[in-house]
C-alpha cells in the first residue's frame, strides 16, 4: 500500500513535532519556574542553543586565557563522558596549563565542585541551561547553518531562538558561511538587542603525536585518511579540503567516540589497503589515539580562533566581569 502525503504528515507529526512541542513547552516552564541563586564565585557560560557542534570548547580556552592575565584563580568546568573519555578536559589543561579543570558526566556537579574551590572565575563549556544562576554571564554560539525552526527531536535546537533574549552576548560561527547566510541571520539577531561578535575557525598547523609542530602546506598533495569523532564531521572535512591534499577518505565516527584497539586496526587496515601518505584527526580526538601505538603517520590539524572585533569582545568581557563580581554568597 502507498501512503499518501497527508498520512506521511501525520505520522511525521506523531513522531516528531508532537514531542518537540512538548520539548518546547518545557523550556519556557523551566526558565520561567527556575528560582535564581548568587553562585559563589561569578561564572561565564559558553554555550549555544543546539545539541552540539558550535565551537563552543575553543572560545571556552580561548577566553581562559584572556582572564588568565588578570585573575590568579581561574577554573574551567567541562563534559567528561567517562573516566576513560576525557578529550575536552584533557585538551583544555593543555591549552590552559596550570588551570584547574572540573569535569564529569554531570556538569552541576562538576560545577558544584569548582564552586567548593573558591575560584576568582569560573568558566563554563555548555552551561547557557542553568537558569538559576544569578551572576553568570551567558555567551551563546550560533552556528548559522543550522536550521533553526525545529526543536529536538523534530530538529538539533534545544531551546527556541527566542531564547537569545537570555543572552548576554551572540557569538556567531562565521566559517564557511556565505555573506548572504551570514547577513539573513544576522537581521533575526540584531533584534535581541545582544551585543554580537563573529568567530572564525581557521586551520593554524598540523601536530603530531609527540607535539611536533607542521606547516599547513605539508598535507599538499598527499592521500589523507580523515578520522574523527565529532558532532559535525563535515565542517572538519571541509577544512582540510580547503588545504588541496590529492585525496581524501574519511571515517566519521558519533561524537565523543572511545576508540578500542579494534577500532585503530581498522583504521590501519584502510590506511595501507588505499596506499594513504597520512592520517588526519581532531585535537580532540588525538587525545584519546595517543594512547595507542599506531603504526601509521598520525596528525591533528591545530585550530585557532579569530574573535572580531576582538578589542571590543575583550573589553566587554571585563567590564561584564566587573559588573558581577560581588560579595561571595554560599549556594
């Protein structure tokens, strides 16, 4: 039997705009029935309004070491999938050698300890959630490719984006957007009335397992194999597209994915059967592959982030900063 369009509908109703309806009540339910609290010790939020993949965790290290120059007690709180998954942790003490990382499977917890340690600042990778905290400032990333019309499980939004009127600040994902993407989305935020900032993401080098540093030239022309386990493979797979290596395999894995033994045989097995020169990852996820003894050539391309106008995003990160940091209150 074929259906037709009208019970198609239905039944794509049923299973998804039904739930995110119900998904979508619950968010204004839970920020309008939220009782606010003065945490201990001021905290700002990067976060973003979709289940993942902005490039949130880079503006998190990237404003840790802004703050790193003036405050003695700064502290990251991060996700850790597991005691045998802790890329983001991992990545950020690398970043930010020295700083304190909380980390754990539940943020609030994590956060609650970092709030026992009587930080200067704490910053936050993905908190723009937590609606009961009085002195956060919340900074959300938006990635402009991403459909904004449907909530989970209809679509990837968490939160509505009338939801940026809780912001304290837009961070747009610039890379790899058109200006004419870049433009329409820019006339649906400006009316928030949120200062607003463009981010890009662009390759700086390539590293090796041992921390040597390459030039971005040194993929030219080569046979990649790409791997990586990431909410948006594709923006990665562009990026090194754009270095002109001859060709490109890949193998896209879930994100915050726990590579077995098993899983870098297979990887080495598809390295030399299609005679690759090298094989390409995340820095995120080099931190879980450097554990095994791999046999191949293994490098991460190193990202950097570019803030414009960066002054100014400096310069209204500290007076924020300033404006909140008060008498310390025990939750």
């Amino acid at each position: 039997m074929i259906l037709n369009s009208r019970v198609l509908f239905s039944i794509w109703a049923i299973i998804f705009f039904v739930p995110s309806l119900f998904w979508h009540l619950g968010c204004y339910i839970k920020i309008i029935f939220t009782k606010k609290i003065k945490a201990t010790s001021p905290v700002i939020s990067v976060g973003n309004l979709e289940v993942g993949g902005t490039g949130k965790t880079p503006l998190t290290i990237e404003i840790g070491k802004i703050f790193k120059e003036v405050l003695q007690k700064v502290c990251i709180v991060s996700y850790a999938k597991s005691e045998e998954s802790l890329d983001e942790p991992i990545l950020i003490s690398k970043e930010l050698p020295g700083m304190k990382v909380f980390y754990g499977r539940s943020r609030r917890n994590a956060l609650l300890e970092a709030f026992n340690s009587n930080c200067d600042l704490i910053i936050l990778d993905d908190g723009f959630q937590y609606f009961d905290i009085k002195n956060k400032i919340d900074i959300v990333v938006i990635d402009p490719l991403v459909p904004t019309v449907f909530l989970i499980p209809a679509g990837r939004m968490r939160f509505p984006l009338s939801f940026l009127k809780y912001a304290d600040a837009i961070v747009i994902n610039k890379s790899m957007v058109s200006d004419y993407i870049y433009k329409k989305m820019l006339q649906k935020f400006e009316k928030y009335g949120k200062p607003i900032f463009e981010a890009r993401y662009e390759p700086n080098c390539f590293v090796d397992v041992k921390g040597k540093k390459y030039t971005l030239n040194f993929i030219y022309g080569k046979k990649v194999l790409l791997i990586c386990g990431i909410a948006k493979p594709d923006r990665f797979i562009n990026t090194v597209y754009t270095l002109q290596p001859a060709c490109i395999l890949s193998a896209a894995y879930p994100d915050h994915f726990d590579y077995s033994k098993k899983d870098i045989l297979e990887i080495g097995k598809i390295f030399y059967r299609e005679k690759c020169d090298m094989v390409v990852t995340t820095k995120k996820d080099l931190v879980k592959l450097e554990k095994f003894d791999v046999d191949f050539p293994l490098y991460a391309i190193d990202i950097i982030i570019k803030i414009e106008p960066y002054k100014i995003f400096v310069e209204w990160l500290m007076n924020k900063f300033y404006s909140i940091r008060c008498e310390k209150i025990d939750l």
